[in-house]
C-alpha cells in the first residue's frame, strides 16, 4: 500500500461512522468480499492473475521443487486463507487439497469463506506435553503470534502493534484450544503430506515437536524463520537427521526436503 493509500485509510478511520470496531470490522470483511469476488471471477476464466497471493514470490519458487497437479499440503499459521498464503495458488489452480491451521478465531472463520474447498481447524499447534491446554493468541493479523513467543510482554506488543497502523484494527488477546499437529492430521485422515507450510512467528520448533516424524513426515517442509543466523539450528534439530535444507527461498524462508523422497512429479 502506497503512502498515500495509508494516509488516506487513516483519515477515512476517523470518520465518527468509522469509530466503533463493529464498523471498522464490517469494512474491512466487505473489502475481502469485494476483492475475493474479482478473484473468482478471475479463476473461472483460468486468470490467475490475483491468485498468487505468497510473500516473495514464495508460490512460484516453490513450483521448481513441486510441480505438479494433485499434491497434499498442510499450512499452520493459514491467516485469513488467501493473504500471503503459500498454498493457495496450489489449491485452485494445481488441484492440491490440504489443511489449514489458524488459532485466531476471526481469522480462520475468513479463511473458511476463502477455502471451502480445504479442511479448516481453529487451534494453536504446540508440543505434545502442552496439548489441550488454552493458548494465548495476540492477534496481530498477518503478525499474530503465541503470547510469549517474542521472548517478553513487551516485544509481543511490539510485534503485533502494526495492525493498529491503518486506524482499522487494533491488537487484542483470545485464549484458543491447543493440539499438536500429528494429531489434526490424524483426525483428517489426511494422505501423504507434500508440504508443510509452516509460518508462526517463532513458535516454529514447538510446532514440529508436535509432529510424529515416524508417521507423518511430510516430503516438503518450509518455515519461515526470522533469523538465518541463530534460527536455522532449532528448526534443523526438530527435523532431524531425516530432512536436508534444499534453499533459502527467501531471507526469511527455509525449504527443507526429506531425504528419502526421490523425484515428484
């Protein structure tokens, strides 16, 4: 969004119609409803113009490694199901089916309206020794993150502040349920996972101790991790000996590919 576009959003938020969250909400839910309608408007005449929606051009770098029609994925940390999503263009364009894992309530409600067609869970993914306790989620939007997972108070409120920037939304905190993620695959009765899409600011090595490598190891894995330098080593820890790093797809983005796996496609 341009300087301009920002300026002209946080003039609009001041609007004394603008000024309750009701309202603000409603905004913002009729601006997905437009832009999702174009979309698939779009999509049924084959565009995939608006469809690639990934961060760093993540969809297209991971079709060099995954191109191919039919695949299965998994993403945690889903948002609203289109924004920034790594799978998306996958699902309507390349026949994959999947699950989605988002904690904030709000969040997946609009990520099942986006993927009707994919398997939606509301939880927070963690270890096996902290399932089914309530987590704390500071919702932050594209930010949102498990509270404590910045390290203090401080830098958590510091890292979902963004949300507030527009004048549209403000951060807030909501107790979720938590599962490990072996045990939301189970419950799918998912296939062979081709990918794991993993994006859940820091908390990403509590999320693979919940995933059962002896049964469920995908063939893909790609987590974003913040720090190259100091984050890599607990990620590659959790995978083991079993995953090889394929790339860096971006500097905050590590492909890993089982060892085992041999061609695709």
């Amino acid at each position: 969004m341009t300087t301009a576009k920002v300026a002209l959003v946080r003039l609009l938020s001041r609007l004394p119609v603008l000024r309750s969250p009701v309202a603000r909400r409603r905004l913002l839910d009729a601006r997905r409803a437009q832009l999702r309608r174009r979309r698939r408007r779009l999509e049924a005449r084959g565009d995939a113009r608006l469809s690639r929606p990934a961060l760093h051009d993540m969809d297209r770098k991971l079709e060099r490694h995954l191109d191919f029609d039919g695949g299965f994925f998994v993403e945690a940390g889903a948002n609203d199901g289109y924004e920034q999503s790594n799978t998306y263009y996958l699902e309507r364009f390349r026949g994959w089916r999947g699950i989605l894992v988002e904690p904030i309530p709000e969040l997946y409600e609009q990520a099942r309206i986006e993927r009707p067609a994919a398997r939606v869970v509301n939880c927070a993914l963690v270890a096996p020794d902290d399932a089914g306790s309530d987590v704390r989620m500071r919702y932050g939007g594209l930010m949102s993150l498990v509270a404590g997972a910045r390290g203090s108070e401080q830098a958590d409120r510091e890292w979902v502040a963004h949300v507030a920037q527009l004048g549209l939304e403000d951060p807030y905190d909501v107790d979720v349920t938590s599962r490990t993620l072996s045990s939301v695959i189970d419950e799918a009765g998912a296939p062979a996972v081709d990918l794991l899409s993993l994006d859940v600011e820091g908390y990403e090595p509590q999320v693979l101790a919940g995933l059962d490598l002896e049964r469920h190891a995908p063939r893909y894995v790609l987590v974003e991790i913040r720090d190259m330098a100091s984050g890599r080593e607990p990620i590659e820890a959790a995978l083991g000996a079993r995953y090889e790093l394929v790339e860096e797809l971006s500097p905050f983005d590590a492909l890993y590919v089982r060892r085992d796996a041999g061609a695709v496609g």
